[in-house]
C-alpha cells in the first residue's frame, strides 16, 4: 500500500519516510513499503548527521507577556521545525511559546500552564523521553497532554514508552497541518474549557468565600450584640424580657426576681397572661394581637401577679421582632404612680363636690344678696327723699345740730342708695349671658367719655382716643367697662392740674390689647390683688370717694367675655388698666 499523496510541512530530514499519522491512542499504521526498522533509519540519517555542521547555539527568545490565549509549548531543537509548526497553528487563536531543549521546556513549564505540549522526541542531550519523565515527576504537570513529534516511525516498544511516560499522542513528519490543527484544537479547546470551569470555580469559591466571610461577620455582630444585649439585661433596672410571638417567657432579667419574686427559672416557659390580673386579661389578649398584625411598639398598662401574692401595676412597652419571631419587652413597676394617680382622682371628686356644693352655695348667696338689696332700696329711697325735704322745705325751723344730723342721714343715704345700685349692676352682671355682636369700640369709648366728663367750669381733662378696632361682644356691658374705667381714672386725676386720660390699644397682640392710662396717683402694686374684690378700695374714703365695686364689674364683664384684665402703675406717677377682648 502506498501513502495518501497530501499537503505537509516537512519538519524531518530530507530522507525520512513519508508522513504516518497516529491518531489518539492508537499504534502507527503499519506499511509495506515505508516499514523500517529503527536502526536503518539511523544509518540512513548517519551521512546527512557527519557531513552537516552542527548548528550554532541557539538564544531562547524573551518570554512572550502573559495574556488571555490559550498557550501550547513546542519543544524541538530543530528551528526550522519550529517555525514550520508555528506556522501552521497560526490559524488558531492561541499563544504559542518555543524551546530549543528540553531542559529550555522545563524552565518554561515553572512560569506557564500549557495547554498541551509538542515534543520532538530526538533531541540532543535531553531527549523528548527524558523530558516527558522529568516533566511527569513535577505535580502541576503530571496530566499536561503530550504529543511526541518524531521524524521517523518507532517501534511498538518506544511508543508504548512514550505512553507511558504520559504521551497522549503521536504525530510523524511530515505533519499535515490540518491534522495538526485538529489535533492541537482539541487540547485548545479542553483548555479553554477547564479555565473556564476554573473561573467559575474561582467565582464559586470567592462568592461562597464571601458569604462565609458575611456569614461570620454577621455571626460575629450578633455574639456582640447578644453580649451587649445580655450586659444590658443584666444591668438594667428595668423589667427586660423576650417572649416569642405566644408571649412565653423565653428571656428575663434578674430585676424581675427584685421587684416581683421570680428567678428566670420561674419565668421561663410560662405565658405571661398566667399572671395578669383577670380583669385586665382581655387588655392584654388586645394588646398582643395588636403589637403582632401592627408590628409596632405599643404601650398599655395592666397589674402582674408578685410571688407574695399582691399584685403590682406595670406599665409595658412591647416590640416586635418579625425576623425572629420575637417579642422585646420593656416594663416598669408604676404601681406607686397608679396609687397616686386613684389618690389625685379621689380628690378631684371630692373637690370637683365641693366645687358644685360652693357653686350652690354663691348661687343662693348671690340670689339672697340681690334680693336684700333691692329690698333695701325701697326704705333707703324713702329716707333719702325725707331728708332732703326737710333740708330744703323745712331747713329754717330746724336747730344746727338737727340740720348736721340731716344732712349726714341725706349724704348716708344717697350713698348707700349709690352702692346698692351698683351692688345690683354687679349682679345683673354676674347672671347676664352676653350677647356677641360687631361694637365699633371707637364709638363706645365716646359716649362714655360724655357719661363721665366733669361738669364744664370745675375742672378740665385730657382725653386721648387712639386706634380702637371693633370687637365681637355685648355692647351695653362694654360700655359698663369703659364707663367704670375712665370713672376710676377721672377721680385719680382730680388732684393733678393737668388730668389726662389715654384710651388705646394694641392690635400687635393676640389678642388685641385695650388700655387705660392716666397721670392720676397711682398705687402700690403690692395691693394690686385687691384691686377688682367687691368692695374693696386701696384709698380712704375721705380722699376718693367710690363703693369699691366699680373695678370688680369691669373684672366680671371682662371674664364674661372670655377676657382678662389687669392694672399697672408707680405711686403718683399714674395707673393703667389693662384688658383683653378674644373673638
């Protein structure tokens, strides 16, 4: 049988055989015409080995930079095979790395994996048999596929050595490049393959690496948390517990065997509805099913049953824990504060009792108070107005002193007569309802004026009406209050040469603040207290006269209408009334 006629690179000598391809693990094809025993082909090659010169030492190139290609190594000593290999490989994307020697090769394995490695098999010094055993002998590239490269047919013997010593296959010179090509690809591609699987596995470890590293970060914060926490429990000296989402005791701190009797042993397992009070069972039953759908912190009040028997008022703060199933639980003994608060409603009932006892009382006090003064009215109008008949009628048949002692029962009587009507205007005050309506306070304020103005030719004041806005109230009664005011300050001033009276107000206040001033005497504000009581006055008679009533009803309209009222002044420098009118 003659050998198929194909396109090759002749890598061999110029006598060699023509090409025998060996496919993976499997012997060389057997020929009639080209089957040669080793030994002949060594003497055939002899001449061509005597009579060529020995080539030149050869410089292995710089390693080429590391890069994404997959890298195959050729080792021949030969460098025209070598470019005649690398040639034919071009087509592949791969990285190609060349040795002149075999030990060359080994040195280049210490830096690079290799995809697969071509190795010639006659090489001088070290050949391709000593090269594969030795790189066998190292672990990285105890499985790097082999392919011997020879230029003449071997035996069965050398190639059975060659497997032995790792060879994954076998090609003969002249190589067709094609075959090559394939051959090599497959080894490419299972590279390629292999680093990929690699970079996966890289990227498995790293993530897995990762969440190994998060899982004991996070195992890490926690045992610190749960120190902290439990640090804290011990601690605090509040009343700290977690329960799961039944509300069984799971965790509790020792302040709860101090303020209540239990250990945490006692504690633990049991539900906390077993030493709620009965009628607060269905509280806390609402309250739990409440913190649970709401998953929020809540607050409620129930009483917990102590080991003595009693049991105690606890305030708890309640927050769930979804993640965990969990429930945080804060409490407080407010047992003394609830005692206190019974105590305080207690005596808000009473007082809120006597409160409407004293409202009865002033009701029936004031009733009889208004209906003796308007009894009296009729008997103090009678000798009122015989007196001053007598004084007038009959004064020239009366003795001095009689007509002393008449005309003091005349001024007496007038007096009184005045302080019952104002006693009355009190009370008609202190019952009426006021009536809410625009008051154009401007007006108001002058035509009190004209009810208190000094007769002309007695004395001249100075009145001073500044902006006034309008108000919602009763009329009649505000008059009563401008009225009883300027009244009050006419009479202050009576001594001053020069009396003068502002009325004004502040709109820059809310609400708006109305006010009275004069230059009048003034008083001590150390008596300011006593200034609105019912007959109540912080002069004598003998200087001012007045009933002492005037400013009490300024000071109940005022509050009638939702005000307030209040006076200032320096002694002899003047006083200021002040008072407010919300809508």
């Amino acid at each position: 049988m003659n050998t198929p006629s194909v396109t090759s690179i002749n890598v061999g000598t110029p006598s060699a055989a023509g090409a025998a391809f060996l496919p993976l693990g499997l012997t060389p094809a057997r020929t009639r015409t080209s089957r040669k025993r080793p030994a002949d082909l060594k003497a055939e090659s002899a001449p061509n080995r005597t009579t060529t010169p020995p080539p030149a030492p050869l410089v292995t190139p710089p390693l080429p930079a590391t890069t994404d290609k997959i890298e195959i190594l050729i080792v021949d000593d030969a460098p025209e095979k070598l470019l005649a290999l690398e040639a034919a490989l071009t087509e592949l994307d791969l990285q190609i790395v060349k040795a002149y020697s075999g030990r060359e090769a080994l040195r280049l394995v210490l830096q690079r994996d290799f995809a697969v490695i071509l190795l010639d098999v006659n090489m001088p010094a070290m050949d391709g048999f000593e090269t594969a055993q030795l790189l066998r002998q190292r672990p990285a590239n105890a499985h790097t596929p082999i392919i011997f490269v020879t230029a003449f047919s071997t035996g069965e013997t050398e190639i059975f050595r060659g497997y032995s010593l790792g060879a994954v296959d076998y090609l003969f010179t002249p190589v067709t490049p094609d075959v090559l090509r394939s051959k090599v690809s497959v080894f490419v591609e299972l590279a390629k393959r292999n680093r990929e699987i690699a970079r996966q596995a890289d990227a498995l470890r790293r993530a897995e690496e990762a969440r190994l590293q998060q899982q004991l970060e996070q195992a890490a914060a926690r045992i610190e948390w749960e120190t902290r926490r439990n640090h804290f429990f011990r601690l605090s000296i509040e009343l700290l517990a977690i329960t799961d989402y039944r509300a069984v005791f799971t965790q509790t701190n020792p302040t709860w065997e101090r303020a209540l009797g239990y250990t945490a042993d006692e504690l633990s397992g049991r539900p906390i509805l077993s030493f709620i009070h009965p009628d607060d069972q269905a509280r806390m039953n609402e309250a739990l099913a409440n913190v649970t759908q709401a998953e929020s912190p809540l607050y409620f009040e129930t009483r917990f049953r102590a080991t003595a028997g009693d049991y105690r008022w606890l305030g708890w703060t309640i927050a769930p824990f979804a993640a965990e199933g969990l429930l945080y639980i804060f409490a407080r003994d407010i047992t003394e504060r609830r005692q206190r608060e019974e105590e305080i409603n207690r005596l808000n009932d009473s007082l809120q009792r006597t409160a409407t006892n004293l409202q009865t009382m002033n009701q029936e006090l004031e009733a009889f108070a208004y209906s003796l003064a308007h009894d009296l009215r009729t008997p103090l109008r009678a000798i009122t107005t015989y007196s001053e008949v007598l004084l007038t009628d009959e004064a020239a048949g009366l003795q001095p002193e009689a007509t002393r002692i008449v005309q003091s029962v005349h001024r007496n009587s007038v007096r009184m007569l005045q302080l019952m009507d104002d006693f009355l205007g009190f009370f008609r005050v202190a019952r009426k309802e006021p009536k809410r309506e625009l008051v154009n306070v401007h007006a108001l304020v002058r035509e009190a004026i004209t009810a208190t103005q000094p007769d002309k030719g007695k004395r001249h004041v100075d009145f001073v009406i500044g902006d006034l806005p309008a108000v919602k109230g009763d009329s009649a009664m505000l008059l009563q209050v401008f009225v009883n005011l300027l009244s009050n300050s006419v009479k202050f001033t009576s001594t001053r040469e020069l009396a003068r009276i502002e009325i004004g107000c502040d709109t820059a206040c809310v609400p708006p603040v109305f006010r009275v001033r004069d230059n009048g005497v003034g008083f001590d504000m150390k008596y300011s207290n006593k200034l609105f009581g019912v007959f109540e006055r912080l002069h004598a008679r003998e200087s001012f006269d007045g009933t002492g009533i005037g400013l009490a009803t300024v000071q109940k309209i005022v509050q009638r209408h939702g005000g307030a009222v209040w006076a200032e002044a320096v002694v002899d420098q003047g006083a200021t009334f002040y008072f407010t009118l919300p809508d």
